[in-house]
C-alpha cells in the first residue's frame, strides 16, 4: 500500500472548495507520456496553479501503470526543482470503470479517483460509486461520480447519444454515495468533433463551424439543488482551429473538427464548475507541432527534435488554458 501522501500529492478536497469560493476552476490534464508531464508540471510551476494530472484506463495500458505512478511521483520533485515550494498536484483516475482498477490506483498512490458509473441504471451506478467512495475515505482519496452521459468518439469512453444529467436526481446521488464531486452531462463530449456539423450554424466569414451553446440552464439547476457542490465538466477541449490547421496543412485529415468555445468554458469556471478537463487539446498541439517539423525536416529522426517542439507547443497551451480560460494562475 502506497499513500499518495508519502508522495507528496493532495486529493481534490480542499482544493475545490477553494476554487469554488473563488469563482476559478482546476484544470484536469491528461496524460500518457514524459512530454506532456514535463508541459503540464512545467506550466502548472511557472504558474503557481494547482493541478490534477489524470490518468486513464487507456494511458495505463499505453505506458504502463507502474511507470505512469512513478512518473507522476516525479513530477512532484520536478515541480519543486522549477521553484514551485508546495506543488499542489493531485493524481487522479479518469474514468475508472471498475471498483478493482479504483482500488489499485488507491492501493498505489492516486490521490483521487473517478468511478464511472454513468452508463450503468441508476440504482447500479449508486451502488457501484458507494462502494468506491467507502474504501477510498478509508485513505482520505477523493472520489469523482458521473450522472448523465456524454456523447464521444475517443476509444474506451465511448457512448452513442448524450443524455443531460438530470437535476431532479443529483441531491438523492450526492447523498447517498457520499461521492466528493459529480460530473455532469451539460452537452460537452470527448474528442475532437464534440458537435455533428447539423448541430452548429457555419460563420459566413471564415466557413468554420459554430458550436450550439452548452446547457447553462441543467448547470443552474444542478448547483441550485446541491449549492456549493463541486461540479466537473468532462469533454472540454476548445479544439483551437490553429492547430486544426496546422495538421491540415502538413499532410493531416481533420475536416470540421470544433470544441467547446472558450468564453463558456469561462463562464463555467466562475460557477460550482470547479474540475475541467482537457485532454484532446493536448493531443492536437503535440501532433501539429510534430508535423510540422516531419513536413518540413523530412530528414530529421531524432525523436528530440520532434518531441521537444511538441512539448514546447503544450506548454503554451497549458499555460493559455490555466491563465486565460480557467483562471487558476497564482492560486497555490
Ligand atoms: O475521457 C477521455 C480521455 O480523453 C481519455 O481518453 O481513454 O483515449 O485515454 P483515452
Ligand atoms: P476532451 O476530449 O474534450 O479533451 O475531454 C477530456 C476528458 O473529458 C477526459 O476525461
Ligand atoms: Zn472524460
């Protein structure tokens, strides 16, 4: 048994109830590789932001579970070497499907854990998140709980309609799973095409799409049901078409790609919405970043060469989102 605390990590308690007195949100980076935790831990530093590096089912696959923890311990003495005294990092489960893939993250040092229950019949998806939220309290780890299903294209997270988390339910979920924070179905999804080209009206000026507005009224709804609850918002990539662009114009294939605009994402940070979750965005940097370097050094092979401009270009991004759209800069 390894304690996240022994790590030098801190679960998401006190850390929300912050960020919702103070009308900002913590940013929730994925990540599966050394590249984007250097990015996330060097702009989470130079930032002073907190931060929840997540992990998935998929990324544990990818780069093994062992080595994922390790890495994330390190980034705790890394984020100390940059300057940053108490880093305020949180290690965290994305989307834990089962009560065994919780407990191992627990039993190895996760600070936080997702239980996603949300595609399951309700009574299941309570029973299910009790259980998790019992065994993780024993440790003081945090547990997120979803209502309400997202619309997605990524693997393992899969679904094939959204249904809106419904407000009537979360004050019976909240209470009896005494799960520590809920994420919610307000019309975000996973990936890089959140919106079918129906669903949007195109501006006349640039031809791109524009994305329906997310469902503030649920939002509202929610938060007036269970006030001061800490509220996560998943599938919140912007898909910045800058990078859309750039994989376009070296050799890649991404028609009609479109996100969450950012000045939503900004209004929901001021509210309850105090966990946001960016994966995608990050994804698009590195392979833009990679391509364009491949496209245009067509006889480099030094995966540094690369990976270094790619890593840069996360950076920036995760700087931009903490700073400019979350608003969780100075805050640790
Ligand atoms: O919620 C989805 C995350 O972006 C993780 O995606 O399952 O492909 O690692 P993944
Ligand atoms: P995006 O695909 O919008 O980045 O969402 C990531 C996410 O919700 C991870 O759980
Ligand atoms: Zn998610």
């Amino acid at each position: 048994m390894v304690n996240y605390k022994d790590l030098g990590l801190v679960n998401t308690r006190e850390m929300f109830a912050k960020a919702i007195k103070g009308g900002y949100a913590i940013p929730a980076f994925n990540f599966n590789n050394m590249e984007q935790l250097q990015a996330i831990v060097k702009a989470s530093a130079e930032t002073k932001s907190p931060v929840i590096l997540q992990v998935s089912k998929g990324a544990r696959n990818y780069a093994n579970a062992t080595l994922l923890r390790y890495l994330a311990e390190g980034a705790v003495a890394y984020a100390k070497e940059l300057g940053w005294e108490k880093p305020e990092i949180v290690l965290h489960l994305d989307h834990g499907d089962s009560f065994e893939t919780c407990k191992s993250c627990i039993d190895t040092g996760f600070s936080s854990v997702m239980i996603d229950g949300s595609a399951l019949p309700y009574e299941e998806n309570i029973a299910l998140t009790k259980k998790v939220v019992e065994y993780a309290h024993q440790f003081d780890v945090t547990v997120e709980a979803e209502l309400g299903v997202l619309a997605g294209v990524e693997d393992e997270v899969a679904s094939e309609e959204s249904h809106y988390t419904k407000p009537e339910e979360v004050i019976d979920f909240a209470t009896r799973t005494g799960c520590d924070s809920l994420a919610i179905s307000i019309g975000t999804s996973h990936g890089a095409y959140k919106f079918k080209p129906e669903q949007c009206t195109r501006d006349p000026k640039t031809g791109r799409l524009v994305p329906p507005p997310l469902a503030f009224d649920v939002l509202d709804a929610v938060m007036e049901k269970l006030p001061g609850f800490p509220i996560v918002l998943h599938g919140s990539s912007s898909v910045p078409q800058e990078y859309v662009d750039m994989i376009n114009q070296y050799g890649g294939k991404l028609p009609d790609a479109v996100g969450i605009p950012e000045e939503q994402l900004r209004k929901a940070a001021k509210s309850a919405v105090c966990k946001i979750n960016i994966d995608s965005d990050s994804r698009l940097a590195f392979t833009a970043a990679v391509r364009k370097v491949l496209a245009e050094k067509p006889a480099e092979f030094d995966p540094r060469k690369y990976c270094g401009p790619a890593r840069d270009l996360m950076e920036e991004l995760y700087k931009h989102k903490i700073i400019n759209v979350l608003g969780s800069d100075g805050k640790a």
